[in-house]
C-alpha cells in the first residue's frame, strides 16, 4: 500500500516544481529557489525533486525557458487585432502586479548573471517591436516608431528599477499602464512626436 508521501511524490509533475520556483522568484528572489524549500512548499521529500530535475540549474533553466515560452506566446500573436487592442494587452500584461513582481525578480537576478541578462534583454527587444509597431499602425513614421519605442520601453525598465529599490514606489497614485497611455497620448499629440 504506498503512503501519502509516496502518492504525494507520483503526483507531481515538473511544472509543479516550476510553478513553485516561479513564486518562490516572485516573492523573494533567486537566492530563495533552492530545491529544500520548494520541497517543504510543496509538501515532499528533496529527494522527489530528483525525479524530475538534475539539479537546481536545470530548474533554474526550465523556469526561464517557461518565462521566455510565456513571453513569446503572447509578443507574436498576430491575430489581425486593431492597434489599440494590441496596446490595451501590452498594457494589460506589463502593469499586472503579478507579472511585475516577477519582472523585477528576473532582472534582479540577470544583473549577477550574463546569461539569464541576456535572454531577458531579447524579450525586451521582441517588446520593443510591439510597441514599435503599434505606433507605425497609429500613423507614426518607421524611425519615430523606433524612437518613442525605446522610450516607452526605458519607461518600463525605470518603473521596474526604481520599484525594486523602493518598495513604496510600487504603490504609487499612478500606475505603469496610466503613465504609458498618458505616454503614447502625448507622443502622438503632433508637434511633440519628431517625425511623425
């Protein structure tokens, strides 16, 4: 007759374990994804989490690789949608609190660690792109686009900066996704866009 441990473990699966390094990211940052604490978040031994993973670098790199997948999905919809429902999910998903709590956490960690930094910054590139193209489909010219693309892409970097070294900055009046929209509102008010 197996025991409740031993059904515990059979019943996990690897994205169980992600699901649980993903919080664990979110909450406290790389240092706390280590495979005795996800054990004793998800109730089993450490030594189920080698049913599923070599070691914590392989989770590590499974959980970025779901991030990226995540990423992606989402960055390369093309579903013919308007330039504003396109916006109105960029914003959506940028502002989420969720999502930024594990921004910040993945670019906390991509500053000790050149690979993670590099993955993260080819997202930042691909969202760059969205933007970029949204502002081409609203009437921009292609190197206004690509300008205030950079810019509203800095704007995100520096909210997710300074939230992570002021934890009160997270509660701010106005939200990320209220300073993009005034953003995008007043670079396409004319004289102000170069080029347009």
């Amino acid at each position: 007759m197996a025991t409740s441990a031993t059904a515990r473990v059979g019943s996990l699966h690897p994205d169980d374990w992600i699901r649980a390094a993903q919080a664990r990211l979110a909450g406290q940052g790389v240092e706390s994804v280590r495979v005795e604490v996800l054990a004793r978040d998800l109730g089993v031994s450490k030594g189920s989490f080698y049913w599923h993973f070599r070691d914590r670098g392989e989770l590590l790199d499974s959980l970025l690789v779901r991030w990226e997948d995540s990423e992606l999905d989402w960055l390369n919809r093309d579903d013919g949608a308007s330039a504003a429902t396109r916006w109105a999910r960029f914003l959506e998903r940028t502002a989420s609190p969720k999502r930024m709590r594990m921004e910040i956490a993945l670019r906390a960690w991509a500053r000790g660690d050149e690979g993670v930094a590099t993955r993260v910054a080819a997202i930042e590139k691909r969202k760059a792109r969205l933007i970029e193209d949204v502002l081409r489909d609203i009437g921009f010219a292609e190197t206004a686009a690509e300008s205030w693309s950079e810019v509203a892409l800095l704007i995100c970097l520096g909210w997710l900066d300074l939230a992570t070294r002021d934890k009160q900055f997270q509660f701010a009046s106005r939200s990320l996704g209220d300073l993009l929209s005034e953003f995008i509102l007043a670079a396409s008010g004319g004289s102000s866009a170069p080029n347009r």
